[in-house]
C-alpha cells in the first residue's frame, strides 16, 4: 500500500499535469482560483503533506500555502554561525511538509525598502529574518503583517504595535562569566572588540563584560576596546592591525564579540609577537568550527547554532496559529568552552 502522497498522484486524480498541481500548491500567480481551489481540496482529501490535518469543510484560499520564507542579507554564506541554523530551519519546516523559500536582500533593496518579489501575503505563511539590522527595512517587512520571527536584531529596538517574535542566544551571563575568569586570572587591562550596536547580542555580550568589570572596580575598558561601527571591515587583517597599533597601549585580555573577530584579532596580534595566551589572552563567542582548529583553540561560548534553528521554526509556527499572542523573546542557553587562548 503507499504511504505517502506526492504532487503526481494529485494530478492524476484531478486530470491536471504535474506542473499545475505544483504551481496550484505554491500560490503560482498564474493559476486560476478556481484551479487552486481544487487542487487545495483535493490535498486535503488525499492528505497530502500539511494539508493533512487540514479539514476540506475549513478550506478558503486564504488557507495556508506551505511556504516560509527566509529572509536574509544576500552575503549570508559569508557568516560562519548560521550554516548550521538553517539546516536546522529546513529540516523543522520538512518534517511538518513546508517549503523553505530563500529570499536574499541586497544593499539595494535595503536603500530601496524593497522586498524580494517571493514576499507576500498570497505566497507566504510566515517569515524568518537572519541579519536583517537595519530599521527602517525591519519597517518594510513588518508591514506585510505576515507573521514574522527574528534571529537577533538591532538592539533596543521598539515597533509600536508590530506583531513578532525573537530568539536569541543567551549572552550576558555567558560574557560575563568569561570575563570574571579573566580577572580570577588577574587581568586589569581588558579590552573588548566589536561593534555593541551592530545587534542586540553585541550589545548584551558588551554589557556583560562591562557588569564584569564593574563589579570588580575596573573602569578602564575604553582605552583599550575597539568598537567602531560595524561598516569597518572588522575581518580585515590589514585594518584590524592598524586599530591595535592605533590603541594606547595593548591590554592584557580581549572579549570579542564573536569568534571571527576573535580569530582575526589573534592572528594580528601573533603577527605583531605577542604570545597568546603566555602575554594576552583572547576570548569569542559562538563556537564555530574554527574555534577549535586555531593556533592555539579559542576561549569561547557555545551556542546551539542547529537547536536555533529548528526552536525558530517551532516559534513561527506559533505566532502563525495564534497571531493574537502577545511578543515574546527567546533565550537559548549557551556554555562557556574553555581551550587553550586563555591560561
């Protein structure tokens, strides 16, 4: 007996050809209401994916469609973290029968306020933002009132009335904890590097390092951080050595904002002969796969970069069955890593 219901066997029972019934299924513009409307019922009745729970009494063309967009800065593959997040974002939306729709922004589309055409009501159940930092175009997306759930965002941000939801990484304990082992470790000169407003998980990891160094009466942290905004090429190791000669005095310790920063403040700082951890020691944040395999291995947090996937998913899913729920935050939890960048 089979299983598992596919677009053919749609097709064939409606008399249609393949590329109808898929077009039908993904709200293709070009198909007929009448033709979708068919096609919907007729996945209902055949259970056909996610349309299995679905009753063909409830049925109207507003019902769901199947797609979750994904909508993301175009240099997405550039950003080390999130590999493993999308997998965790495709393998949730498979499991429950959805289509992932990637749907890259471009600097252009940004200025422009533009979204990508794939983004609207009638092709969309929902949206999940990776990277997309600036406000206004946050603006932009939650004007299609499709529901929305944000990895990270700029930080203190506040859209009256808006509907949606974050999760983020747990950071200012998991940052504070770091550097309250740098000072156990008598550290007095701790710098941090990274733009604190280029999200809000920047932001948290730099207000636990500064609750760190609070407490523990240490005030001088300016004189020896580097947190110019995020359009200088922080991954740079041209510019990234010119700010740590640019500094008064090199301090003793860094926390960075994330592990690329990290890497590349390690990799100039051994380029200028200091020894690490022997003369400074450098934390990150993230765990990524270079983490380990640097000379030496990074000092860093982890974080369930896979589990923030598949949690993001389930967390839309919600706001799409209950678009009256109040905003909600999430913190995934994170670790401490301790290797061998610090003593």
């Amino acid at each position: 007996m089979k299983s598992k219901v596919t677009v053919q066997d749609i097709a064939d029972a409606l008399n249609l050809s393949r590329n109808t019934v898929s077009k039908a299924l993904n709200n293709h513009p070009k198909i007929p209401e009448t033709t979708r409307e068919k096609v919907i019922k007729k996945a209902i009745e055949m259970k056909y994916k996610h349309f299995a729970h679905m009753e063909t009494a409830h049925f109207s063309p507003t019902s769901r469609t199947g797609n979750i967009a994904l909508l993301t800065r175009n240099d997405i593959n550039a950003i080390s973290f999130y590999s493993l997040t999308i997998n965790g974002i495709e393998e949730r939306l498979r499991a429950q029968g959805y289509n992932l729709i990637l749907a890259l922004v471009t600097p252009i589309d940004i200025q422009n306020k533009t979204l990508p055409p794939s983004i609207n009501k009638k092709n969309i159940d929902g949206i999940i933002c990776i990277e997309i930092f600036d406000k206004v175009y946050i603006e932009t997306v939650l004007d299609t009132e499709i529901p929305t759930v944000f990895i990270d965002m700029i930080p203190n941000a506040v859209f009256p009335g808006r509907k949606y939801s974050m999760v983020l990484m747990e950071n200012i304990f998991s940052t504070y904890t770091l550097t309250k082992m740098l000072i156990s470790n008598g550290h007095k000169e701790i710098g941090f590097i990274g733009d604190i407003n280029h999200c809000q998980s920047f932001y948290e990891r730099w207000l636990g390092f500064q609750r760190a160094l609070m407490e523990s009466g240490i005030d001088n942290y300016a004189d020896f951080s580097i947190t110019l905004e995020d359009t200088n090429p922080y991954l740079s190791n041209e510019w990234m050595e010119k700010q740590l000669k640019s500094l008064k005095k090199i301090p003793t310790a860094f926390v960075c904002a994330n592990d690329d920063i990290a890497i590349t403040a390690m990799r100039n700082l051994k380029n200028l002969g200091f020894q690490i951890p022997d003369e400074i020691e450098v934390t990150g944040f993230d765990d990524i796969s270079n983490a380990e395999i640097i000379d030496p291995p990074l000092t860093t947090v982890h974080a369930f970069r896979h589990e923030l996937g598949v949690r993001t998913v389930e967390f839309l899913f919600s706001r799409i069955d209950q678009p009256e729920r109040p905003n909600e935050t999430l913190y995934l939890e994170t670790r401490v890593v301790k290797r061998y960048s610090t003593r």
